[in-house]
C-alpha cells in the first residue's frame, strides 16, 4: 500500500502590527520601619482609649439603672430694703398718679360702704340707707313734695305703678320711691323704676342708680322683679318723655307698643296710674342738640336757660314744689295671660291708663297758683 502524500504546511499570516515592548517596573522603594519608641506610644494610646471606653460605659450604665432626680431650684436671694433716704418726693407722686394707687384707694373705700348682700340688679341696702337723707331733703325741703292717693298703692304683693316721665335731670324715680317709702312709713316698700339705657353707659352715674334700686328698663328685668312680688315703677314714655320741650310740658308721648300692658297680663299684675307734677319746670328745656349726642352717649344734648352758659352748674333743678297723684288702680284679673297676644286689647288697656294719667296732670296742673309755692 502507498503511503499518503504528507500536506503542505499552510503559511502564517503576516501579523498587522508588532507588540509593542513593556516598559521596566521601578524598583519598590522599601518601607522605612517605625522606630522602637512610636510603636510603643501607639500601644500606650490605644490601651488608654479602651480605658476611657470602659468608663464611659460604666458611667452611661449608671445612669439607665439610676434615673437622675433634678435637685430642687434654689430660691433667689431675699432683695434687700432700700434704704430709708433712697425714696424720694418724685417717687412718691409718680406711686400716687398711678391707675392701681387709685384703683387700690378707691376699691378699700367702697368695700367699707357696700352690704355684705347686693341683689341681683345691684341694688344695695347698707348705702340705700347711707344716701336716703339726701333724697329726704330733696322730697321735704327742696322740692317740697305733695302726695296724694298713696292708698291705692297696694300694701304687700306685686304692683306695677305707671307715670309720665318728667325733668330734663330725671329725679322722678328717687321721688316716687321716697314717696311711697315716707308716706306708708309701716310698711316700708321699695320702690324698683326701670331707667333708660343710656344711663348705665356712664361710670357714676350707671353704679349710683343701680345701688340705690334703679334697674335697666327692659321686659325681662320687670318681669323678674314683679315674679319676686315687688313694686315696680315704669314711664313708658320713656327718652321721648325727658326729652320733651318746654311748650310741651305735661303733654304726654305715645306709650310705644304698649309692652307694660303685656308685661301685667302675663304676670297678672294690677297697674296703678301715677301723675308727677313740678318736675318739668325744674330745668326747662329751650331746645334740644342731636348732632352729636352719639359721641357723648346720651340721646340728645338739653339746652337750658342755664346749661350749657353756667356749665355743670347750669344743671342744678330749680326748686320747684311737686305734687304726685297716684290714680285707682286698674285691675287686670278678668283678663287672663294669653291675652297679651290680643293687640286691640294691649292697644286700648294702653290707651285708657294713657288718658288716666293725663287727666290726672290736667286736674293737678288746674290747681296750682304758681310753680315755685303750689
């Protein structure tokens, strides 16, 4: 058998580029070796380290197990006197121009003078009693008061007694209150008027009506007062009633809507008709500013022969003798309290204690001779 014919060897492919030679790697530059005296160093610093470690855990334990009680605050010190020659004049007026001298001051004065017991109006009995000689002279000496039918006041039990409101200085409820209180001395009722709002806007004048019995003129007030059978007065005139002019005295106003009249059928209360006469002359209103009484907080501004040209003292009543009438008393007892929703009834009850009180003022206004001596 033939051997094979060996194969050409394939020739190598020419390669595209030849290998680039390395470079030689520098030589490592060895280490330097650390000294015997660092390496002992490092050795002191790291135990040092695990030392602390140790106590601060310590410590931090501690604390976890115990918790920590904050010590009580100490007290500041004591902060000494001054010395007694350190206060001086000026010291002593700029403690007294202030408010909370005063409010102090005057707070001390009027607990002393005030009950122990103010009812629920603020009417207060101990400077009731303090005040009452004033209004004494006012109704014996000065006005020199003249009172008439003071028995059909009722004795005890609730009454509501209705007058024309008279004066530019209103003292027709003071008066009617010392009237009935001097004039059935065994008894001894007191006497409850509603006052306008706007009195109570002013700082005394507000607390001195209200301590002496004055109560602030709305539905709710009366009917309270009459629930607890007291004996109250109301001018349903109301501001249209002081404010009236001179030509137009004893002239009465319309009774507004005639709420007195629902306010005694829902209590079932009996209305005595009162005439107060002298009052509109003790300070005769000439005319009557409107324009900014806003800002003062009073319906209207009076103009007196004496007020505004005298200043405050232009407002001093003249002395002028008074007579109060108290009419027979209207009772109300056949009519039952849902009729305070009936307003032809309301409008002619209105109506017949209206013309009762102005006949009463026309009787007693015929009799008179003069305004100063009656």
């Amino acid at each position: 058998m033939d051997d094979p014919k060996p194969k050409p060897k394939a020739a190598r492919k020419p390669s595209a580029a030849p290998p680039k030679p390395k470079a030689p790697k520098a030589p490592r530059k060895p280490r330097p070796k650390r000294p015997a005296a660092s390496a002992e160093a490092d050795t002191r610093s790291e135990a040092l380290l695990e030392e602390l470690e140790h106590r601060l855990d310590a410590i931090i334990g501690d604390h976890k197990l115990e918790p920590a009680v904050a010590p009580p605050p100490t007290p500041p010190p004591p902060t000494p006197p001054p010395p007694p020659d350190s206060t001086t004049v000026f010291d002593t007026a700029r403690d007294m121009l202030t408010s909370d001298f005063y409010l102090r001051r005057w707070g001390r004065l009027a607990m002393r003078s005030r009950s122990e017991e103010v009812d629920d109006f603020g009417y207060d009995p101990t400077y009731d009693k303090r005040i009452k000689p004033f209004f004494d002279f006012l109704y014996e000496r000065y006005f020199r008061v003249e009172c008439r039918g003071i028995s059909n006041v009722p004795r005890h039990g609730r009454c509501m007694l209705v007058a024309n409101h008279s004066g530019t200085i209103p003292f027709d409820g003071p008066m009617l209150k010392t009237a009935v209180k001097r004039e059935q001395p065994s008894v001894g009722r007191d006497v409850r008027w509603l006052a306008e709002d706007f009195v109570f806007h002013f700082p005394f004048l507000g607390s001195f009506e209200s301590r002496i019995g004055a109560v602030r003129a709305c539905q709710e007030n009366a009917e309270r007062l009459l629930r607890q059978e007291a004996l109250v007065a109301v001018f349903p005139e109301g501001t249209k009633g002081i404010g009236k002019l001179f030509r137009d005295r004893y002239k009465l106003q319309r009774f507004g809507r005639g709420g007195f009249i629902r306010l005694a059928l829902r209590t079932q209360t009996p209305i005595v008709p009162v005439a107060i006469v002298g009052a509109e002359e003790t300070n005769p209103m000439l005319f009557r500013v409107e324009s900014f009484s806003k800002l003062l907080g009073v319906p209207y501004v009076p103009v007196t022969p004496t007020f505004p040209l005298l200043g405050p003292l232009g407002l001093m009543p003249a002395p002028t003798k008074w007579k109060i009438v108290f009419g027979e008393p209207l009772d109300l007892g056949d009519y039952g309290p849902e009729s305070e929703n009936d307003e032809m009834l309301v409008s002619r009850l209105a109506e017949t204690v209206r013309q009762s009180i102005q006949g009463l003022l026309d009787a007693a206004v015929r009799e008179r001779k003069s305004v100063l001596f009656g």
